[in-house]
C-alpha cells in the first residue's frame, strides 16, 4: 500500500501548541499527531522488523509510549526526529524479541503469472538491488533505508538510530559504494548467464 | 582502467547528494569529463541512487490511528529480555529440572537427609550465644518439595511471559490488521 494519503500539514509552532494542548489534557487531539507521522513511523518501523503485523504493532506500540513520555519531550528538538528515535528503538526490541530463524519454504513459494513477466523484467534491477541490499551489514542497510525515506536529513538519521553524524555519513556512503559494486557484479553475472 | 580513490567515491556521492558547492561540483564535472572510469562510477552510482530514491512511505492499516488512540492508556509494553526461543530454553531446563527432581524425590535419593539438624553441634564462639540452640527439623526432602513448586512456579511464569502472552498478542494484532 503506497502513500497516496494526503498528510496532515502542520507547522513546528502548530505542532508545539498541539503537544500543550494535549498536555493540558486535551488527549483527542494526539490523534493529529498520530496521523501526521504514522506512515513515517510504520515504514520505519517496517525497514527494520521487515515483517508488516510486526511493524504495526511496534509502531502503534511507539506512539504510546510516545504519548506518556510526552512531558519529557524536550522542544529544542524536532518532535518528528524524538518520535523516529523512540519508533527505531520499539522496533529493534520486537525484531530483538521476535527473531524468525526459520521460515517455512512454502511461505517463500513464488507464483507464476504470465501477464507478471514484463513487470518482473521492468523490477529486475530493483530486485538485484535487494538482493545487494541483503549483502550489507544491518546497521549500513539501515542507515540507507532511512536515509532514502523521504524527507529524512542525514542529521535526522544520525539522532534516530542514536549514532554520530559522522559515523552515518560514512555509513551512507559506504553502503552506497558496496551497492554499486554488488550491483555491477550481480548484472555483470546475469549477462554471463543469458 | 583507472583506480578510482575512495575520495573520489565520496566526492561522486556528495555530487549526486547536491553537497559540493558551485566550484567543487564545477572541478568534478572537469575531472569527469577528462576521466572515463570517473564517469562509469558515477553512472554506477547514479543507478543505485536512482533506485534507492524509489522507495516510498507505506501506509499502516486504516484503523492505526483509532488502535493507538483506544490505548492510550496501557501502559507500554516493555520489551521483554527474554526471546521466545531462549524463554523456550529456559522454560525447557526448569522442566527437565523439575522432572528430575521429582524422579530422585520419588526414589528416595533424598530420604538419608532426613536427619534433624542439630545446631547445638556447631562450634560458635561462646559470647555469641547465650541461650542453648533448639534443634530445627529441616528434612531435605520438605526442601526439595518447596524447590519442586517454587520451580513450577517460575515454568509457567516463564510459560506465560516468553511463549503464551507474544503469541496471543501477535494473533489479536494480526486480526486487527488484516
């Protein structure tokens, strides 16, 4: 399901008094919120548990919490960039708690469709690029997924995972470099075998 | 073919990111154009830039936003140190413990520590104790039999955080999903 949902626009002071108001006890209005960073949120959380229910359920679990510690939220800070953090750290404990060592081999069968054959040629690059992507080391493929969902600065990333800007910067750039390798060997390979 | 230098990379990245200012990127083009492995790693690059630029926001299931609101007031759930896969180990051990010591209670392995326990025998110095110790009858087999429901005690607590609690959770929040 693609964002096609049109997002709430509110500014940082709109959303400062919102936080007020809802602080002042004004719970309903923390719906506004919710539907302003909830796709942000679930892809977030979806990037890192790779399992939709799971994800959900971690970023619905976020926003609660998120929610209680609503007093602490400190507003020099963006409330988006507070709530990545606490949505980030959510779903690396389910992904922590929920590990999926096994899968069943029928789950992974792929179904044939005739009419998915131009499709699959017009998605084969982007399939090599997940099948690169699953050669990176987890904190360089998350430090990518992040950075390419929308609207996240290099800054935004760094305080979600909790890491120097430094240290993300490098693995941005590291993982993009490793991409285009793998990529070039994977369709170097595919070129061999036609 | 030309090595390309990881500053290089860097560089190429930092152009396609629009982070060189006007007379780096105009060096870079100049180097570009002097340079055909230059200009291959940056096509390279673009590529992946280019398909990594594709992914986009998914949307949760429409009744996110009326699922968090009708919780607001759970307390949020702390994520257990325990996985499901150790909880089964640990759970697993507590059992076979159990089981053994039921086995060696039901042989009667403990029944030669059914001696009462004579404290006057201990050897303490004699400022410490004014009055004469009373013999306490503790039987290693009474002890064996508290450990033995002390330890059913913690398998099904175990039973309940690591195994029963996710998974019930897991299927509600999948039905409240689909």
């Amino acid at each position: 399901m693609e964002s096609s949902v049109k997002r709430t626009v509110i500014t940082i002071q709109e959303e400062n008094e919102l936080i007020d108001r809802i602080l002042a006890g004004e719970r309903q209005l923390y719906a506004t919120l919710v539907n302003k960073y909830k796709s942000y949120a679930f892809t977030i959380a979806l990037k890192i548990v790779e399992n939709k229910p799971e994800a959900e359920e971690a970023a619905q679990d976020a926003f609660i919490k998120a929610f209680h510690y609503l007093k602490s939220f400190n507003r020099q800070a963006k409330f988006s960039t507070w709530l990545y953090r606490i949505v980030f750290n959510t779903a690396i404990s389910y992904k922590r708690k929920n590990r999926h060592p096994f899968q069943d081999i029928e789950e992974n069968t792929v179904e044939y469709h005739e009419q998915a054959d131009s499709q699959l040629e017009k998605d084969d690059k982007q399939i090599f690029l997940s099948q690169a992507m699953d050669r990176l080391n987890e904190a360089d493929r998350l430090s990518i997924q992040l950075y390419y969902i929308k609207e996240l600065s290099l800054e935004e990333v760094a305080e979600t995972m909790g890491q120097n800007l430094n240290t993300i910067k490098v693995r941005v750039h590291r993982a993009r470099q490793r991409l285009a390798d793998e990529l070039k060997r994977i369709l170097k390979q595919e070129a061999l075998t036609l | 073919m030309e090595k390309i230098t990881q500053k290089q990379d860097d560089r190429l990245l930092d152009y396609l990111d629009g982070k060189l200012s006007g007379a780096e990127a105009a060096m870079l083009k100049n180097q570009l154009e002097q340079s055909g492995s230059l200009n291959q790693r940056l096509e390279e690059l673009r590529q992946v830039h280019a398909l990594l630029a594709k992914s986009t926001l998914v949307e949760p299931s429409k009744d996110f936003t009326q699922f968090v609101m009708n919780n607001l007031d759970k307390v949020p759930a702390r994520a257990s140190t325990l996985s499901p896969r150790n909880g089964f180990i640990l759970l697993c051990g507590i059992l076979v413990a159990t089981g053994i010591t039921i086995l060696l209670l039901a042989t009667g392995s403990f029944d030669v520590l059914g001696n009462p326990i004579q404290l006057e025998s201990l050897k303490l110095p004699k400022e410490i104790i004014t009055p004469s110790l009373p013999s306490v009858s503790i039987t290693g087999k009474t002890m064996m039999k508290i450990l033995v429901i002390l330890n059913i005690g913690l398998a099904f607590l175990v039973l309940d955080r690591t195994v029963l609690k996710p998974y019930f959770g897991r299927k509600h929040h999948s039905q409240s999903f689909s």
